[in-house]
C-alpha cells in the first residue's frame, strides 16, 4: 500500500487546508461559493440571478458582496470573503435568487457558510405575483409611476436594492402594474416614484392592492443665529410623517439638503404630514438646536420653519486607567444635560487617545458611561456617570470621566447534550468582589460564536465568577463557578433541556360553533414579568398551529414549564383575540370566541341643492368609522362613489364651498343615499335640540345601587377610582348613607359628605342646606360647602353659590387652628373673586393672611398653597414673598407658581407670563394653557402670542372659543366670529398637532355655545366634530398603549357629547366602544388609567349599553398570594374600578355629568374656562 496510513493522511489534509484558510483570511483572499438553484419541482433554473448580500455591511439596505448566473443546469459559483461569517440570529449574508415568473428564494448563513465543496441549494417557489393601482391623490389613476419594494414580510434580512429593483414595474394608463416574485401577503411597503415628483413610501392597502399618493406641499427652512457666520453648512434632513390619526405606518418620504450662507433652505416638493428633523451642525461648529422645531406640510401651501440654533460649550475629556493613566478607546458615553431640552445631548465614544469631545448647552451636566470595552471595567463603589456644571459664556470644558481598571476575561465553551457545540447561546456571569470591607456584585453577558465559543469581559481580576447558559427557551444549564479568571482552561458549559408541556383548547366563531383552520399563536414569557408582552414562541420553523374540524388545537409539547403563556387565535373574517396569561402547569385553555370582522362596501348616491340641482364636486368622505379615510367627488350630475365604507352604521360627510358642512348616519342597506345641501345664506333643514335620556331615572338609580353592592364585595372594591366607593355610595344610595352615619358605622369626611349633600338634593335642593347645617366639624362642614360650590358650578343660581359660600366662611371661623381656617378662608376668597364679589373677595383674602401670620402658632396645614393662589389677586407682592425660603420640592413650588400665573392672567398678563418663566419647563404645558385661558378674556392677542411660544396648536385653534365664552353675553356678534374661527381651525387640526384632548371633542364641547351664538351653524359643528374620529384601525396590538386606551376614551365621552342632540349618531360613535373595550383589558395593566373613565363617558352616553359593556369585561385578575404588591406583582383592578365609576356617574343628577371630568388626572381641566359641561340648573333654595 503506497502512502502513508489514512490517519495521517487526513491529519495532514486537514492541517494543510486550516493553513490555507487562515492565510486567505491574512491576505484578504476569497474562496467559492456554489450550488444550485431548482424550481418548486425540483427542475433546475437556467438564467436566474443570483446574489450574496449582507445587511449589516451599510444599514442602508443589502451591499451585494458577489452575483452570479446559473448555466444551463441551474449551477453557480461566486467568490465570497474567506472571513465572512454568520452572525447568529437576524441579519447575516444571504443568498437571494432570483428568475422572472418564480418567487423569490433565500438562504441566510447564521453560522459559518459552506466550505468550497459544499454546495448550496437554492428553491424558486410557485409564480407569484403582486397586482397595485397607484392612484393620485384626487383618486385619479397615476400614469407612468414607477413601483418597487422596499420592504418584504420575509424571514430574511431585507434583499439587496439591485434584486428590489428587478421586482418593480411602471404602472399603465390606468395607473395598474404587476409586481413579480412576491405574493401580496409578502408587501410591506413599496416605493412610488411619479415623474417629476418625489419618491413616497407607502403601505399596500390589503383588500384591493390600491397606493394613493399623498398630497405635496412646501417647505422653507431659515436657520436663526446670533451669528451669521454660523449660518452656512448645516445639514438638515426634513421626513414627512402623515398625521392621519391612528396611522402607525413608516414616514412617507424625507428629503435633505444643506443651508447656504444665508442659511436658508427652500426644500423640494414634500409629502403632506407632520414634520420630524435632524439637523446637523458643520463640522467643529460649538453651535446646537436650541429646541426641536415642529412643522407640518400640508397640501399647495407652504410651510416656513424657523430653527433657532445656540452657542453651546464643547466638552473634552479623557477616558484613563486608574492605574499608569494610559487612555482607553472605545468607551461609549452620554453627555446629556440635567435641565432643559434633553435632546441636547450627545452620545460620543472615546478615540484612540481615550478622548471624548462634544457640544452642549451651558448648565448642569452628567457625563454616563454606556459602554466599557470588556477589558476594562468600573472600579468598585464608583459610579458609572459623574455631573459638572458647564458655565454661560465658555468655550471649552475640561471634564474628568471615572477611570477605568483593567479587566480579566472568562473564556469557555457551550455544549449541547450531545457535546457539540452550541452556537449563539447566551451567556450570562455574575461575578462578587470584596474590596476594603465592602462586597460589589454584577452581571455580564455575552453570545457563543458559529462554534459555540464565548468571552465574557468586564470583570474584576479577583473577582468570584458563576455562569450559566441558555439557548432559546428550552434549553438550559446549571451554574458553575469559575475557579479562577484569565488562568486554566476555557470553561465548558453544557446545556440540558428543560421539562415541556403542550397546550390545548378550542375556538369558537362568532356564531359559537366550533372554527376549524383557525390560525394559532403562543405567546410566552418568564414568571412575573407583567408589564413584558412575551415572545413569539417558535415550534420549529413555524410559529403557528392550526384547529382542527372541531375547533381544538394542541400544540407541540415543546413548551418549557414554569413560564406564562397567552394564546392569540386569528381567522379569515373574524378579529383577532387573545386569553389572558396562563400562568404554572395549565395545558387546557379556555374557549377563545372570536368576533366577526366588519366588511367594507362602497356607497354610491347623489348631492343636490335645495332646489334638487345636482352639486358638483363636492367632497364625500367616510372618517373614523374605518382603518382609513376613502373619499369621491361629484361629478356633472352630482353623483359620488365612496369605497371601503364598513358594513355596518357608519357616517358619510359632505363638504362644498358655499355650503354647509353635513354628515348623516348611513345603514348598511344603503345602496343609495341622497344629501340636499344648503347654502350658507340658507337655514339648515334642522335646528339642533335636545334629545333625551333613553334610560328612566329611576332604572338609572338601580343600576348604579346594584353596582355599588358589587364593588362592596369585590377584591380590591374599587379604591383607586376618583373618589372611592364610600362617596359614591354616598351619592347613589344617600338615605342608606345618612342610616350609617348615624349608626356610627362608617367615618366620613368632607368628600362623603359633599356626594351626599349632592344625592339628596336632587329631589328637593333645600336638603343641601339642612345637611350643612348637621355637620358637627366646622372645617368638615367648611371643606363640604366649598366642595359643593366646585361640583355644582355654573349650574346652580348664583345666590345659592353666595349661600354656599356664606356658610362656608362661618364655618371657617368656627375652626380655630390657623393652619386650616387660613386655607379655607383663603379657598371662600379665591371663589368670591371668580364669581366678581371683589370687595369681599379682597376683604377674606386679607383675612387669612393675617390668621396665617398669628405669632407662635403651628400651621397645620401649611396653607400656602391656597394663600398664595387667592392672596395673588389682591397684592402680588406679598403673595410671590410667601414663596420665599420655602424648603419644598421645585415641582411642588412650581405648583403654586402655576396657580398664581392663572390667577393674575387677565388682570396682569406680563407678570402671568413671567411666572411661566421661572417655571420648570416640564411642567410649562399644563401651566400655559390654563394662564392663556383665563387671560385671553381681556387680551386675546397677548394669549395668541403666549400659546404660539408654546408650540400649542390645540390651544391657539381654541382660544378665540374663550373669547367667544367671555364675550357671548356682551358682543353675541364677535363672539359669533371668534367661535366659528376656533371651529374653522380645530377642524383642520390634525390629532398629532392637537396631543391631547382631541379635536373632535373639542369641537363636540364648543356645540352648546354654538346653539347658544349661532343655532343655524350648530349642525354643521356638530358634523365636524364627527367628522374628525380618528381613523379605527383593523385591530389593537398587544400590549396596549395609553394612548389607544385614550382613543377609546375619546369615543365615548364624544358619544356622550352627542347624545344631548342626536342619539342615533352617537349609537355609532360608541359601536367601536362596545365591541372591543373587552379586548383592551391588557395585562398586567388592565384598562388603566383611562378605563374608569371610558364608563364615566359611557354612563353620560346610556346607562344600559355601559352596564353591557362592564358585564363583558373580564374578571379582575387574582392578587399573587404571599408575594409583596407592587411591580413586578403589579395586579390590575380595572373592572372593580370601573364598577365604581359607573355607578358615581349614575349616582350624579343628569345635569351635573357632562361637568364632572372624565380624566380627573391628566385630563382636559384647562378647558372648564367653556364651561358648556353643565346642561341646565340646579335650583337652589
């Protein structure tokens, strides 16, 4: 036998071709990469192209690395880095291939990729194809537009822009193209490109394959200085994000350029939407935004933007060993400054002489460090961020960053069960340190490579070191320690599989029968991670399972135990729905019922004038009762279609210049729907009037009494509502109350009292005084008759205010403890001068001044807050020096600035405004809007400026409706103009501008002062307001977001303004309300904040649908036995709080509802200035 044995043959083979490849690497050479692609036969694919790519390599899209053709037997071959490398889990070189007529296919290399005589196998699915109609934003179609992918709906890094560009194609005359090699399941987002115009990027529209382009506008730039030197060269990116409520799709184009020596930028056409920037400075510039500009482009205007720019101070400092001070590379830091606009800050990483250099604003400053390269760590007991002060009027500060320590490594292995490596594993280390007399503790963490191997860094050389590893969710390994860092052999850390289970349970359609082919999903996450919406959980390749004819499913046993799980189950036109989290050893789930979804038609009719002649090109849109805004224009003979209206009740508006705004409630066996429009001179076919409760008073009453005999029995009783079930009970049930009081059973206070005073005068308003009068506690009976005056308002007679008030002061000076009589006397001065008593406003003010001035007494309550506020009115001066010296916290000070700021607006608006100076600028927003509130009653133009400062928009649309309030008795004309100018902006007020509230409440709250000004244009406002419904998308996400859960609440207090004039518009403003609300009780935080609210609304709107809607609400889930409350045990209470509020709203007279505010935290306050909430009076004696 010639030759050596094969032993050292294949030693010598081996050695040979690991020398060959560790030199490729050295050199920079390449090695082959082949293989072959088939068709879905298995065929091979003569002519496809072929691509290597890797995302990773410019962010931007997939660099192509090598291309490649098959020969006629469907082989290829390309050279590819010998170094290149999988990176684990996403985004690693992919190959894509690729032949016209088949769909596309891709093979990512997570791992290491195939050696030279390992060849690859390519699979072309099925032909595929992908029908669009570009549509112009008139509706009309869009010829010659080019149309390409951008994003794809893949389990692959995103393809390389030379394969994208292979799938577009031009659209026809009738705007209509074919996209190929993809399904429209795949689209995510496509790019159109129209000549002469710009590329927008815009989402597929699943039910028809339509891409409406979105309106253009202009944009003009100027950039604002103290130096015109500093003008020229700043580069300015401007995206364009549509404001359309509800639309949680990406910016639809963006666009960048770079100011010249005017510092000036006159930008090309852009896409209407809400404005985001970046702007950056030229290069070694000390100059920085001084606050984020806004901006909004809107259809053939033109928007100018003035971004104010700022000297800052450039900060240097020096990253250093402790020890020899050698600088060390590669740290990343934050620089942010501690006050102000924290977008100012910088995120720099140190070079290679360990320094760090950047621009910020003069101030109070911290310096944190992010990242520390692993062999370097933080030495015990000093912190990883460090604060300075940076001076007005510097150029450069030095800074000292904490040094760093070298570092000791761990290095090892993980294995499988088997003992083969386990590539992409994570690591985790825990390392203990004891250091004169005191122990530090961390953790570290790192991901095994293509060959299982792993480096944790960052750890103290004599530090005690455990790691443990995982990978995925079922495999894990115990802990070990490490003997000794940086010395012995590499640590082996072997993985074992953990115990599993399956899952099991049926779904249900909306009929109740069993739904087979029902799509499956599990979510999971680890024990007690409540505010963790979980992961996907993989069963293989697949993260789905499917029901059977019966309606069960079971999943793979491939669960790991002791984890939480939630099943979500999707079907073909039914929504989505989900179980609550299954938490221990469940394997049975309850039954999921799935609601039916709600199709969509199109609605086609007419428009005429009063005459019966046909209106041509008027608008007819549908808004808010669907994912999205569809609209049609009238032709010739005044004929419209509109698509995509829900096949449900919805509404149709109509819009034409010279006419008035209409909207109408549309059925879905509408097939032809007629709208006479009148013109502006003309009256309207109706006056609005009121429309009645639907609910008797006395139903109402049992329904709220029975709510709060639940809440008694309930976990958790609903103590977290607004004012807790003792006072609500006081209101619903007042005679059971008073039987309690008197029995000595329950202990009440003012708030009791007041809610109790409130339930028995409904009948008879005389018993208010009589329960006043009961009251033995003069501060008791103080606070009640305060708390009565607030609640009732505007809606009681003002001689039965003043007699509140009386009694309230009487009872005041009955108390004897200055600290309280000084605050109440100074709450009666405060409400004195808000209802014009000024002399004897003035006389109480100064009364409590002195009470609190009394020598040698202990305030108790500190009553600065209310002194301070009412005293503000009388003498400035001496209310500001009571501010002096107070050791408080700045955000509670800054409370009583606000307070006093509002106060002062209307008398003397230059020192409200310097108030708001001095003001935190975090709590500005709120602060503003009240002072412009009350001070535009005497100087509307000093209230525009002050709320332009502010960036406000909502509160500039609504100002001139304050002035409207304050002038309506006085000037009914110019409050007339300034009403409907406030109705004219909030009606082009998008949701983004607006924060918070919406417009469209907003403009339902302003109808009564229409009807009041202006019967004839009520209506019309009353239109606009529903026409101004955010846009409902198909279905909510989980977890649920705040402000989805304030969309909703946005419903229902809508409804709730509605149904004073037209019920049957407001049953469909409230639909969506009722058919989800049940989905949105997310855990862990349930309905949150906004769910008692949403029934205060829904309570407003009808008594009985809002008794529905908390019947279908899923029970409170059960405290967590034996563990502490609190995050991460954090347990909602949603329905017991809802119970509650449901009832205290029921409990309250039908004409104080609309008064009492629905968010009392966070809320909409700032707009009592209208004061519309209170429908009529309460009679007082």
């Amino acid at each position: 036998m010639d030759g050596p044995p094969w032993p050292i043959t294949w030693a010598w083979g081996w050695t040979m071709a690991m020398l060959i490849s560790l030199a490729c690497v050295a050199l920079g050479m390449t090695i082959p990469l082949s293989g072959t692609v088939e068709d879905a036969a298995g065929r091979p694919v003569a002519g496809a192209t072929v691509w290597l790519g890797d995302t990773i390599a410019t962010r931007k899209g997939s660099e192509v690395l090598a291309t490649a053709k098959t020969d006629e037997n469907g082989r290829f071959r390309l050279e590819r880095a010998a170094d290149l490398v999988g990176r684990g889990r996403s985004w690693s070189p992919t190959l894509w291939a690729y032949k016209p007529g088949g769909r596309i296919a891709h093979l990512e290399f997570k791992g290491d990729l195939p050696a030279a005589d390992e060849p690859v196998r390519l699979v072309l699915g099925p032909p595929a194809s992908t029908p669009v109609r570009v549509l112009n934003p008139d509706g009309k179609p869009a010829k010659g537009a080019s149309v390409r992918p951008v994003y794809l709906r893949i389990k692959a890094p995103r393809p390389p822009d030379k394969l994208l560009d292979r799938l577009g194609a031009t659209t026809d005359a009738d705007g209509r193209a074919t996209l190929d090699g993809f399904a429209p399941v795949d689209v995510e987002l496509l790019d159109v490109t129209v000549e002469g115009q710009i590329v927008q990027y815009l989402p597929l529209d699943p039910d028809d394959g339509t891409l409406t382009l979105r309106p253009l506008g202009r944009l003009k730039v100027r950039i604002v200085a103290d130096d015109p030197k500093v003008l020229k060269g700043w580069i300015i990116t401007a995206s364009s994000h549509p404001t359309d409520a509800g639309y949680q799709g990406p910016t639809t184009h963006w666009a960048r350029e770079t100011t010249g020596d005017d510092g000036r930028i006159d930008f090309p056409p852009l896409a209407t939407g809400r404005i985001t920037w970046d702007a950056k400075p030229p290069e070694g510039s000390n100059y920085l935004l001084a606050k984020q500009p806004g901006g909004t482009v809107r259809a053939g205007e033109t928007e100018e933007v003035e971004i104010a720019v700022r000297r800052g101070v450039r900060i240097e400092g020096v990253v250093k060993e402790e020890s020899g001070g050698a600088p060390v590379a590669g740290v990343q830091v934050v620089v942010t400054p501690l006050q102000g606009n924290s977008q100012s800050g910088a995120s720099p990483v140190t070079d290679a002489r360990g320094r760090i250099s950047a621009v910020i604003p003069p101030g109070t400053t911290r310096l944190t460090y992010i990242e520390v390269p692993k062999d370097y760590f933080l030495p015990p007991r000093v912190q990883n961020w460090v604060d300075f002060e940076v001076k007005e009027g510097e150029e450069r500060h030095e800074c000292a960053p904490p040094p760093l320590r070298k570092a000791a490594h761990v290095r090892g292995r993980v294995v499988d069960e088997a003992g083969e490596p386990s590539p992409w594993a994570a690591v985790s280390g825990s390392w203990s340190l004891d250091e004169n007399g005191f122990n530090t503790t961390s953790t570290i963490h790192a991901e095994t490579d293509a060959r299982g191997e792993f480096v944790l860094g960052s750890i103290p050389p004599n530090a005690r070191v455990t790691v443990t590893a995982s990978s995925g969710w079922t495999t894990e390994s115990d802990s070990s320690v490490v003997p000794k860092v940086d010395e012995g052999e590499p640590t082996t850390i072997r993985l074992r599989k953990r115990p599993t289970l399956a899952l099991s349970g049926r779904v249900l359609g909306p009929d109740g029968r069993p739904l087979a082919d029902a799509q499956i999903r599990v979510m999971i996450r680890a024990p007690v991670q409540g505010f963790n919406s979980g992961s996907p959980f993989m069963f293989g390749e697949s993260e789905e399972v499917r029901t059977g004819p019966d309606g069960r499913y079971k999943t793979p046993a491939q669960l790991p135990v002791k984890h939480e799980y939630r099943i979500e189950a999707q079907a073909s036109r039914c929504e989505p729905s989900m179980s609550r989290w299954l938490v221990g050893q469940a394997v049975e789930v309850p039954d999921l019922v799935l609601r039916r979804s709600i199709g969509v038609r199109e609605a086609a009719g007419w428009v005429v004038d009063s005459t019966g002649k046909p209106v041509v090109g008027a608008e007819v849109f549908q808004s808010g009762d669907g994912p999205r805004r569809t609209r049609g224009v009238t032709d010739a003979d005044g004929r419209f279609r509109v698509a995509k209206v829900p096949d449900a009740p919805a509404f149709l508006f109509v819009a034409r210049e010279g006419y008035r705004f209409l909207g109408r409630r549309v059925e879905p066996e509408a097939r032809a729907i007629e709208f006479v429009l009148r013109r502006l001179d003309e009256p309207p076919a109706a006056l609005l009037g009121s429309a009645g409760s639907p609910v008797a008073r006395d139903e109402e009453r049992a329904i709220a009494r029975d709510l709060i005999a639940q809440a008694r029995k309930a976990p958790g009783g609903g103590g977290d509502s607004q004012r807790g079930p003792l006072a609500v009970a006081a209101l619903v049930d007042p005679d059971r109350m008073v039987e309690m009081i008197e029995n000595q059973v329950v202990a009440v206070d003012a708030g009791v009292l007041t809610a109790l005073a409130i339930g028995r005068s409904e009948g008879d308003p005389r018993k208010v005084l009589e329960i006043l009068d009961a009251i033995d506690s003069p501060a008791t009976a103080s606070h009640a008759a305060l708390g009565l005056f607030d609640r009732l308002g505007r809606s009681a007679r003002p001689a039965f205010r003043r007699e509140l008030l009386d009694r309230a002061e009487r009872r005041a000076h009955d108390v004897g403890e200055p600290g309280q009589e000084a605050s109440l006397l100074a709450r009666a001065a405060d409400r004195r001068l808000d209802i014009g008593d000024v002399d004897r406003g003035s006389a109480l003010a100064r009364e409590a001044q002195t009470v609190a001035a009394r020598p040698g007494q202990q305030l108790v309550p500190d009553p600065l807050d209310d002194l301070a506020s009412a005293l503000a009115r009388v003498d400035l001066a001496a209310a500001l020096k009571l501010l002096d010296g107070q050791a408080k916290p700045p955000g509670v000070l800054d409370m009583t600035r606000a307070a006093i700021a509002k106060r002062i607006a209307a008398a003397n608006p230059a020192e409200a405004r310097r108030l708001l100076g001095v003001i935190q600028e975090n709590n500005r927003w709120s602060a503003r809007r009240a002072v412009c509130a009350r001070m535009v009653a005497k100087d509307l133009p000093a209230a525009r400026a002050l709320a332009a400062e502010g960036g406000d928009a909502m509160l500039a649309a609504v100002l001139p409706a304050f002035a409207a309030r304050a002038l309506a008795d006085s000037d009914p004309r110019a409050a007339r103009e300034l009403l409907f100018e406030s109705v004219e902006k909030l009606g082009k007020l998008d949701q983004i501008q607006a924060a918070q509230p919406a417009p469209a409440v907003v403009l339902a709250r302003l109808v009564p002062l229409a009807v009041r000004l202006d019967p004839d244009r009520a209506p019309s406002c009353l239109w606009l307001a529903l026409s101004r419904r955010p846009p409902l998308p198909d279905r909510e996400l989980s977890p649920v977001l705040p402000d989805v859960r304030q969309r909703y609440l946005d419903l229902a207090e809508l409804a709730a303004l509605t149904s004073r004039y037209d019920r049957a518009a407001a049953e469909v403003v409230f639909a969506p309300v009722a058919a989800r609300l049940a989905a949105l009780d997310d855990e862990p935080c349930g309905l949150g904040n906004e769910g008692p609210a949403i029934f205060r609304a829904a309570g407003a709107f009808d008594a009985r649908a809002a008794r529905a809607l908390l019947d279908a609400l899923p029970e409170d889930p059960p405290p967590l036995d034996g563990r502490q409350a609190g995050f991460p045990n954090f347990r909602h209470h949603s329905k017991a709080e809802a119970r509650v509020a449901l009832a205290e709203v029921l409990g309250l007279p039908p004409r104080l509802r609309l008064r009492e505010p629905f968010m009392p935290i966070g809320g909409d306050d700032w707009l009592e200035v209208l004061d519309d909430r209170g429908m009529g009076r309460i009679e007082g004696p």
